[in-house]
C-alpha cells in the first residue's frame, strides 16, 4: 500500500471535513460518576478533585493552572491489564508499556441500544456478536469491539448512570463466551459506555468480572465510559485511544477519538 499517499490524502480529508473526529470521552470533572464497589470488598477511587495553582492572581500572575487529585480508573478511560489480577505479570501490561501501536486501530460498533432500553441488564453473548458479524463483517484481528448501549446519555446523574437498587448495580455488559469469543478472533480489546467493561451483576458470572478477568489474562484492553459510540458506523471507524504514560500505571483517563468517514 502506497502509505505515504494514504496519509497526504487523510491529511486533506481532515481539513475539508471528509474525515469527521468524534469526540469519545465524556467530561471529567469532580461529577464524573465512579464506580462503587460493595465496601465490605473492596476500597472505592476517590472523587476527583480539581485544586487551583493559580488564576492571574497574588499566585500567579500571568497565569492560571491545577493540579488534579484523579484515580486511573476515572471518566472515559483504559484499563491495562496489569489492572487485574490474571494479567498482572505481562511486562507490557502497563500503561507506560503497551505498545503505542496498539492505541490506534479499528473498531467494530456493536449497537445494543434497543436491547438495553428494553434491558438494562442487557448482555451481549458470543452469538449476539456472529449474528452482527452476519450483517456487518467478521472482525478482523487487531481491532476493537465495543458495545453501543447509548448509556453515555446517563451519565450527566451519577445515580442514573450506576443505576443500582439493593440488588446491587443493574448495566450492561457482556458474557463470558462474548469476550472468549472476541478473543478468539484476535481482537485488541472489549469498549463500552458503562461504568466499567463488565455488566453491573457481573461480580455473579463465572468467572466474576469476565471482561476483566480474560481480556487481561489474554494482554488485551479494555475502555470504560465511552461517549458518542451512536455517531459511530458499524465498521470502518479508526479508534484512537492512548492513556497517560503514567509508570506502571493500571489503566488512565483518556480522550478517545474516532475518525469517520463522511
Ligand atoms: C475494580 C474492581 C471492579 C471493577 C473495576 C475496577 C472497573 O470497572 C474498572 O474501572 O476497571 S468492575
Ligand atoms: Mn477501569
């Protein structure tokens, strides 16, 4: 393939409009919603916090900044696989050590609004993905799936977006054969619009936290929290999505992009 070309003509296609950018990330501020674990297992990330430096003022006075109290696992984010337990002794499993290649790759969309506004415990098993690999394409090694569930319009109420009663949180996810079936297709990662990569009763499933527990043992990624996933079309979409650089980091807030055809 003649790359170079490839590039000059992305380049112009940026710049008219024909190659739209589709903001992935949602805000991420001290309402961002944060998970929250059952106490009697586990601590919860703190609430982020943004501290004022200065802002033209007796602390500085040309300039403003903050500095930010965030946990890795906050907002719209990545999860290495140094995040779980299964994946904690791969040397690039952090984020300062994936390979930079791996954040910039297609991605396959999988809408699932339908079922979850019907299901909040919506999930997406293995022949729910063939059967749209059926309409849409097979996925290809290297790309990302991830799951369109329009949840993103929740989470301007943490309540809404969490969605739990006493029965503990209520969100889609996928299957455990879901994720052992994208793997198995040589996919780079599982995304969703949800808290987190797994289903809120996924502490239940066998494993417990299936997308966790085999996307990390198998040194693949996951993305929490995605924005804007119905702007996106079902194939043809380049994902780009690269945490912070943080050392031995297991897992960062980013700013997921998608580029788009137009
Ligand atoms: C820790 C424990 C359970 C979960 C999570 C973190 C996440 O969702 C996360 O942000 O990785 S489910
Ligand atoms: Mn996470």
């Amino acid at each position: 393939m003649a790359a170079k070309n490839i590039l000059a003509e992305l380049g112009t296609l940026l710049m008219q409009g024909g190659v739209e950018v589709v903001d992935l990330s949602g805000p991420l501020g001290p309402d961002t919603p944060l998970l929250k674990l059952p106490p009697e297992l586990a601590k919860d990330t703190p609430r982020i916090e943004v501290h004022k430096i200065s802002e033209y003022d007796k602390d500085g006075p040309f300039w403003a900044w903050n500095w930010l109290k965030i946990g890795e696992h906050s907002g719209t984010h990545f999860d290495a696989p140094h995040h779980w337990i299964t994946g904690k002794d791969y040397p690039d499993g952090y984020t300062d050590t994936i390979p930079a290649k791996n954040f910039v790759a297609p991605v396959n969309v999988i809408d699932c609004s339908a079922e979850v506004a019907a299901n909040p415990d919506f999930l997406l098993t293995a022949a729910g993905v063939q059967a749209w690999e059926a309409r849409h394409g097979a996925i290809n090694a290297g790309e990302w799936v991830v799951m369109r569930s329009d949840w993103d319009k929740r989470a301007h109420d943490e309540a809404l977006y969490l969605n739990a009663d006493a029965t503990g949180p209520h969100s889609p996810g996928p299957t455990p054969d879901c994720i052992d079936y994208i793997l198995s297709k040589g996919a780079l990662g599982w995304g969703t619009q949800c808290i987190g990569t797994d289903a809120g009763q996924a502490g239940g499933m066998t494993p417990p936290f299936p997308a966790h527990n085999l996307l990390h043992k198998a040194n693949r990624y996951g993305l929490a929290s995605l924005a804007n996933l119905d702007k996106l079309p079902p194939k043809g979409a380049i994902l780009i999505v690269a945490p912070l650089k943080l050392v031995q980091g297991t897992g960062s807030p980013i700013r997921a992009l998608a580029l788009v055809a137009r």
